[in-house]
C-alpha cells in the first residue's frame, strides 16, 4: 500500500426493496465527488458503497414478488450497480450484506459486544415499523388519518412482542455526549448534531439487537432461532469492508476509521447514536464525521412510489446527459438543506452555468485560438497586470475549493469555481482579444495562452463533479496531466502545442414543454 494519506467514505447501503431512485443517487453523487476530489488532490482513497440485504422488510418484499430472498437480492441489487454505472461512480467496492464476508465480520462484532458485557438477553414488547426497521416508543407515535398508529416518519406501526437480546445503550449516554461536546463536527450541518445531542440528552433506552418472528438475517451466535436486528448488521458494513474482523490487515490499518459517513436525514440517529455506541462498546475507534444531507421533493411533493413520482435517475441521463444530472443535483440546492426537483431549474440551471457560462469560454477561446493562432496554442509574452491577477487567483483556486469540500460544502465549491469561469469572461470583454489580431498579435497571443491556462485550470477542478466533459476540455486543451499538482505553474500550457478544431462540450437543454411539466 502507497504511503499517501488516506480517505475512507461511504454511502449509506440502500435497501434492496426498491428500486434506485434520485434520493440514492444523490448520496452517491456527493461520495463519488468528493472521492474523485481526494484521488486528485493525491490520497489514497476507499469510496464504498453497496445494498443492505437483510431484514423483515426486504423478506416480505421477497414474498410479494413470490421469489426466494436472496433472487430478490441479487436483481435490485443488479439495479443499483447499474445505476453506479450510469452514473459514472468510481467506487472502491459494492458490498452486499448477503456476502460470506460481511456475515463473519458482524457475527465477530457481536462476540466482542457480548464479552465486554453489552449484550443481555430479555424480551422485547413495543411498537416496530418494517418500512423503517425501526423501534418506537409510545410517546413517539402520531395517529394517522383513520386513528391508526404512525411512526414519526409518517410509516406504519405494529406491535412486536418476542423474545430478544439488548444492547447496553443506556450505558453509554455520557460517553455519547462527551463525544458530540469535544468533536463538534462529528456530525455535520451543525443543527443534526443538537438534533442528535438533544436526543441523547433526553435519555437512552437499551436496543433490542435481535429479532425472533422471521428468519432473513445474519444469526445470531450460539442463539438458535435469533437473527440480528437489520441496522446492526447494515452498520458493520463499514467496517467488513476495510478488513474486520482483521485488524491487522493492510486496508484496515489504512482506512479505519472512516473519514465521512454520507447519509441521509433520516438515518442520522442510527449513524450517529447506535453506531458510535456499538463502536464505543467494541473498543473501536470512531469515524470522523457524520454528514447528513437534506432530502429531496419532486416539484413540491413528497418524492413516493405511491404517488407515482418517483424520478428516475436512467431517464433524466437519457433526457438530458450524465454531467448536467450531476451537476444540477450537487450545484443547485447548498448541501445539507432539502431541495426541490423541477425540470424547469434544471434547464435553467445548466444553461446558465455549463452552455452559457464554463461551456461559452472555453468554445469562445478555443474557437479564436483555432482560428487566429494557425490552429496551436500561442506564445506568451509579457504580462499585465491584469493577467498577472486573474492567473494567481486561479493558480490559488484550489485552496478555497478545498477547504469547501473538507466541509462538504459542494455548492460552495463550486460556486467559487464558476466565479473565476465569470471572471475570466470579464477579462474577455476587458482585454477584446478579437481586435487586437490587427492591432497587436503579441497581445492577442498572451491573452488568448492566459485564457486558456485558465479554463485549463477550471476543467482539472471540474473533474470531480463533471468527470467526462472536462476531460472532453482537457483533451482539446491536449492536457494530459491532470491531478491537482499540476495547477498552477506546474503544468502552463505549452505553447506551439496543435490543437483540434473546437467541438462544444455542453449542449443547450430545452425546457420541458407544458405536456411533460
Ligand atoms: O436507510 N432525498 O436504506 P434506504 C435525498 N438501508 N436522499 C434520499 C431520498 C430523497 N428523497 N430518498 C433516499 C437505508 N435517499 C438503510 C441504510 S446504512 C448502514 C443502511 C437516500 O434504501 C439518503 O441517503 O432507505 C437516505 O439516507 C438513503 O437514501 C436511504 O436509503
């Protein structure tokens, strides 16, 4: 293994009863980015991502689909690797909790939780929901429109009574706020860490850790008829992945802990309650940071197959390209807070910012390079003043930009990125290299090589979220180094270098016309 640093992120494992939508794609996404990030900017990266096979909700949708278990399992989860590659996701690994790996991990997790003590058993008499393999107590619960029992996420209850073993959760309340008091950005935005603290605060209750009534689990050791609850075995995907129960491994020793688990919001107490305290009670250390992004509606509506509006990532990629998706999802709402999906703002958005914006400077440049310049990047003579100060603010972009994506502040990043892309269109309408072909060639040269450096420099920090069609700018630009410690100096544009005849990069999108809106 190399000796550069490490970075080890993950996705939450999606559920296997349904099939990938935008919410799981989005998650994905900021993972893929900021992974893509990281290997640019020289770490040695472990991006994983995968399917979380087990549980009662997964075994009936098995039975409703009238197929055994694990069939089910290998189709949806077929689908969700698709969708990593039409997305373009660069994962390390997919893991699935049906792997013979992940079962002998999580059955050595529980041993180690059961020697220290943690585990006892008892049984359980309460309230369970299936669509969020969740526990609730009786405070929790809201009534529905009939007067039935809800789950404070809207999803239906029913009442489980059966023999289970627990978890010393209880134990551990002190612990768990010392953690959220000295590591602040455990859990990112700030709000979901008081949201988790306040939880905390307000006092623990043992976990019951295993269920009796189905089958479709890891077992339990030494406990004849006990699989393990889903979210135990789902959150010691994390660790199987890297190498546990071997923590003498090479990728173990590397990547553990893990740097940032992405989730959504609406598992933030399993990932930042149960798993530190699992974590805790095993003597392991902690992951580094929580992040949890906001969720996404579909024109104002709650996004569910019920309501049959659902958005379907393979459609929007056939609609409208795989690197406007991505970049729509992570540019347009700041990440962490809840976004709405329309068409409308996704064509407004690319158009803006990809054909009008970073697409028009570099089709401009390239076009009057091609044109002007006997089809070869120019020479460059003395510097202004003015260029001097558009390249050292790009020369530094990466800085700033770094400092957004150690936040997971995409929009942010990206946002200081398209700021120099406008500022480079005003030093065009400042310097007007087109008539200074007759005037003064040696100027038009030196602008048209500080232009291009530039865009040269925006399409290697564009890598992450638009892989394909900054390496299209790059390819005309006949870069071929491409990693961060080529901005800057390091690798100026050769001039003399023979370009290609300009071809776009980034299509104009129609707005969706009134039938499809
Ligand atoms: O919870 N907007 O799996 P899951 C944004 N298996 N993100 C969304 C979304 C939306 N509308 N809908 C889904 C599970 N997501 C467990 C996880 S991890 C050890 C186990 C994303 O299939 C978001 O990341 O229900 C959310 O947290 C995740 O999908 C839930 O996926």
């Amino acid at each position: 293994m190399s000796n550069r640093p490490a970075f080890y992120i993950t996705t939450p494992i999606y559920y296997v009863n349904d099939v990938p939508h935008i919410g799981h794609a989005y998650t994905t996404l900021a993972c893929d980015v900021l992974a893509r990030f990281k290997r640019l900017d020289g770490y040695d990266v472990q991006f994983l991502t995968g399917t979380d096979e087990h549980g009662q909700k997964i075994e009936r949708s098995a039975e409703k689909a009238g197929i055994a278990p694990l069939e089910f399992c290998d189709r949806v989860s077929a689908r969700f690797g698709e969708l990593a590659e039409a997305m373009n996701f660069s994962q390390d690994q997919f893991i699935r909790t049906t792997e013979e790996r992940h079962k002998a991990s999580v059955q050595h997790l529980w041993k180690v939780l059961e020697d220290k003590g943690f585990i006892y058993e008892d049984s359980y008499a309460g309230w369970y929901s299936v669509r969020d393999e969740a526990f609730y107590s009786e405070s929790e619960l809201t009534s529905g429109e009939g007067g039935e029992k809800l789950a404070p996420t809207g999803a239906p209850v029913e009442w489980v009574e059966e023999p289970s073993y627990f978890f010393r959760l209880s134990s551990l309340q002190d612990k768990l706020l010392e953690l959220y008091d000295s590591q602040q950005d455990f859990v990112l935005p700030r709000s979901r860490l008081n949201e988790v603290r306040s939880f905390v605060a307000g006092g623990l209750e043992d976990l019951s850790i295993s269920r009796t009534s189905f089958s479709w689990g890891v077992p339990v050791p030494g406990a004849d008829g006990h699989v393990m609850y889903v979210w135990i075995d789902a959150l010691a995907n994390y660790l199987t992945a890297v190498g546990y129960p071997d923590v003498q491994s090479d990728s173990y020793q590397k990547f553990w802990p893990a740097n940032v688990h992405m989730i959504g919001k609406d598992i933030l107490r399993f990932h930042a309650v149960y798993w530190p305290a699992f974590l805790l009670a095993a003597d392991l250390p902690l992951p580094q940071r929580v992040f949890a992004h906001g969720w996404w509606t579909n024109e104002g509506q709650k996004i569910s197959k019920s309501l049959g509006n659902v958005i379907d990532p393979f459609e929007l990629i056939d609609s409208y390209g795989l690197d406007a998706v991505r970049f729509y999802l992570l540019r347009e709402v700041p990440f962490g807070n809840d976004g709405d999906f329309s068409r409308q703002s996704f064509v407004q958005r690319c158009n803006a910012d990809l054909s009008n914006g970073i697409g028009n400077l570099s089709q401009r440049t390239l076009s009057m390079i091609f044109k002007n310049c006997d089809g070869a990047l120019p020479p460059c003579g003395s510097l202004s003043v003015e260029d001097k100060e558009l390249l050292n603010t790009i020369d530094h972009l990466v800085d700033e930009v770094r400092a957004h994506m150690n936040k997971q502040a995409f929009h942010k990043a990206f946002e200081a990125i398209w700021k120099q892309a406008a500022a480079a269109d005003s030093y065009i309408s400042v310097q007007e290299p087109w008539k200074l072909k007759k005037t003064d060639p040696e100027r038009m040269n030196t602008v048209l090589y500080v232009l291009a450096d530039v865009i040269r420099q925006l399409a290697i920090l564009m890598q992450p979220i638009m892989p394909a069609s900054s390496s299209k700018v790059l390819d005309q630009l006949k870069v071929t180094r491409r990693g961060f410690d080529q901005l800057g100096e390091a690798g100026r544009l050769v001039a003399g270098t023979a370009i290609d005849k300009p071809v776009g990069v980034f299509p104009r999108l129609e707005l969706p016309s009134e039938d499809d809106t």
